[in-house]
C-alpha cells in the first residue's frame, strides 16, 4: 500500500509521469534517437503483420454494415439467462472458497494457500466479468437490477464501479488512439508533447541495459502485481491526454485539470464517489473480518484470491489490445470502427473461456458493440469473421507464449515510416543496432 501511495504522490507533481510505463522514470536517455530510427521494421505475431496491410483501415466495414451480418437475436438482453450466468461464476467462486476451510493457516501450508489463490482468482474473474457487463448495459434491460448488481460484485471485488464504467468508456470509445486511448497506452520514441506520450526512447534504452529477457520479466511483473492499482490510483497506462487520473476522488489534486474536464465531467463526479463509498463499505467489512478472525485469515481467504483476479484483468487488457504487428492510430487514421477492429481475440483454454464468460475469445465484436450479451458474442464473432475475414484479428499462439512475446517486445512505439503514419512496436535488436 506504501508503494501505491508512493505511485499517485508522484503523479501530482508530475502531470504525464503515470501516463507513461513505470521504466521511462528510470534512467536518463542515451543514442540512438528517434532521428537514427526512420523505419521500423516490426516483428510478427500470429497475425502475420495482417494488421499492417496497407488497405487494412480502408477495409475496415462501419458499425451499420458490421449491423447487418450479425444475427439481431445477438443484440437481445435475457434478465433470467444472464442471472444464470452470474449464479454459474458464484458458485465456482464459493466452491473454490470453501476449499480453504480445509487448509491450515500455517506457513507450512504456503503452497496449498498460493494453489487456494490460483483456483479462487481464476473462478472469481467470472464475477469481475459480468460486473464489467453491468457496466456496458449488456447484462438487463432493468437498469437498477443491472446497475445494483454491477454494483455489488465491483465494490466487493474493490473496483469503483461508476468511475471504472465511465473510464472504460473512453477506452472503448479511444481504442488503440496513441494520445486519447484509456488503457495500455504505449510511448512513443520522440514522442511530442500534446500528440504522443513521450518516453520511448528511455524505455526502450533500459530495456537494452537490462536485456531482453530481463526488462520482460520486469514487465510482467509490475503489470501483474501493480499495474491494476497503478491504473485506478494514478492512471498509469493511460492515454497522454488525461494526465494522471484517480478512480476515487474525482477532484484535483488527484486528477489533472485535463483529467477533470474529460473522464469526470457533469454526472461522473457524484457517482465517482458513490463507487468510493462502496469500496468504502467494503474494506470496513474486511477490517472487521480482520478484527474477529485475524489480518493472517483476510490475506489467505481474501487478498490472495483478489491479486489473482487483478492479475487476470491485466492478462486480458494488454493481450486484447496489444501485439508486436498490432498498431496504434493518430488522429489522421483513427475512428471508433479502426479501433475496434485493432482488438484481438485469442485462444484461451476451454474452461477459463467458461469460467470467464469468453471475455477474450470474443473481444472483437465486444469492442464493435459492447451492448452484445456475453452468450451471444460467439455467434456475433463468427458472423464478423466470415463476413470480414481481411480485418478481423484472431491471433492463435498459445496465451502463456502471447503474454511473453507482449512482455518482451512491446516496448514502445514510433511513425512506421514517412509513408505509414501508424505507431508500431520497435523491436529492441533494431533500436539496439542504430
């Protein structure tokens, strides 16, 4: 907790400090430049560089002809089928949880208590999923019914669930937009002020002095254990334009005047801290576990299967949006329909797609109209992918592969060259060679 208060004190007195990855702040920039570096030649995924093709933002349908292939039945909201799907992660989450009454707390009992978080996590991101649905308008057409158990599953999950609804918005809105873009927005090599996030060059430097393998360790690990806190405390990942954000308090200091005017404008700042109060009630709830039953049975039963799920919500975000030949747009190219068909869908394994409602095989038609109810995306996927295979992204490499290649590659980005105007991943042996 030291260290996220650490986080967002930086953030005030430094206005895109957080919009940028934690490594910008920590070594001074070294040759080459941004002038060395006049075309980038990016690595390939699965993909193939497909999202690279010179006519990909040219085919790129609108939303009225993406309308017309996929089945109206996909765009109906079913109160009782979506209550299912919310008793379905339940009770794989209380299943899971009642395992832990079996295991001692004692430290001998470490690895069972870490395999306990695994298993608790994994069958509680099931619930994150369907409060982020509420979130969309995807899980009722009865806006209380949806907005109180949105609500409910955030708050106990710790997530402000009307300033999370508001900030993702803009992310759906801005998807893959090199300045306005909400989430896992990357710097730019020679990034300008007020168009880019500045920062590439150093990131991409200290890459090369901690090697490969090392700065993707580093990577992994502050996405996976911070980035989600960094995220709703300081806005780190997001886009330039923002400046540093807080997801509780809609107000300066914590957010910049930027921050203010664009994420919390009208309505937002009241709901804002309704979802403060929420999460509020929520800790006080796990004090008081903590005050009867012991801080040691809180962090075991609860805090362990909460990283879980955080680390889960990051695997998702940054593999949805992020790959070596996955670009990012200016204002030049950049509309709602580009960017959403800059998103991809990937092959997760039978049961976490079940658990976790097909949150990432079916993230495409997702982003193309997030009202779409999670038990019909498959059928609106599938629609999508045969009436526009040239644009539609499937990456097929394993995830566990995927999230090393991102780690590892997805340093920072730069202009492809005078004739490309898209932002793609510099590959480090490229930088390192100039």
């Amino acid at each position: 907790m030291v260290l996220l208060f650490v986080v967002a004190a930086a953030s005030w007195s430094s206005p895109h400090v957080l919009r940028t990855p934690l490594s910008v702040r920590m070594v001074a920039s070294v040759a080459p430049t941004a002038d060395t570096l006049p075309i980038v030649t990016p690595l390939y995924s699965g993909l193939k560089g497909k999202a690279l093709a010179p006519d990909f933002l040219e085919n790129v349908p609108s939303k009225a002809e993406v309308r017309a292939v996929v089945p109206d039945w996909c765009y109906q909201r079913d109160t009782l089928r979506s209550l299912s799907h919310l008793l379905q992660s339940l009770v794989a989450t209380g299943v899971t949880a009642s395992v832990g009454l079996l295991i001692p707390l004692k430290l001998v009992a470490l690895p069972l208590w870490i395999a306990y978080a695994a298993a608790t996590g994994t069958a509680a991101m099931g619930l994150w999923v369907l409060a982020h649905e509420c979130g969309h308008g995807a899980f009722s057409d009865n806006r209380f019914l949806q907005d109180a158990v949105g609500f409910v599953l955030h708050s106990v999950l710790l997530v402000p669930y009307f300033s999370w609804q508001r900030s993702h918005a803009v992310h759906h809105s801005r998807t893959n937009h090199i300045f306005e873009g909400e989430t896992h927005v990357p710097s730019v090599v020679g990034g300008r002020e007020g168009l880019e996030t500045p920062g590439g060059d150093e990131n991409l430097n200290l890459a090369a002095r901690m090697g490969a393998d090392g700065h993707a360790r580093y990577q992994l690990f502050g996405h996976l254990t911070i980035g989600w806190p960094s995220y709703i405390l300081a806005g780190l990942t997001g886009g330039g334009k923002y400046g540093h954000s807080n997801h509780f308090w809609p107000y300066m200091p914590l957010n910049s005047e930027t921050a203010v005017r664009h994420l919390w404008p009208n309505k937002w700042p009241q709901r804002v801290l309704q979802s403060t109060a929420g999460v509020a009630a929520v800790l006080a709830l796990l004090g008081a576990w903590a005050r009867h039953a012991g801080a040691a049975t809180v962090w075991a039963f609860y805090v362990g299967p909460y990283l879980v799920v955080n680390a889960w919500l990051i695997v998702y975000t940054w593999l949805q949006h992020t790959d070596v030949d996955v670009p990012h747009l200016g204002n030049d190219d950049f509309t709602y329909m580009r960017g959403a068909f800059h998103t991809i869908d990937r092959p997760y394994p039978k049961l976490i797609d079940w658990l976790h409602h097909r949150i990432g095989s079916t993230h495409v038609a997702h982003h193309i109209d997030c009202t779409i109810p999670h038990y019909h995306a498959r059928a609106a996927t599938d629609a999508i992918a045969a009436a526009f295979p040239e644009v539609y992204l499937h990456e097929p490499t394993p995830i566990h592969k995927a999230l090393w290649r991102i780690a590892k590659d997805c340093i920072a980005v730069k202009q492809r060259s005078a004739d490309d105007s898209r932002y793609v991943f510099v590959p480090l042996a490229q930088w390192a060679k100039q």
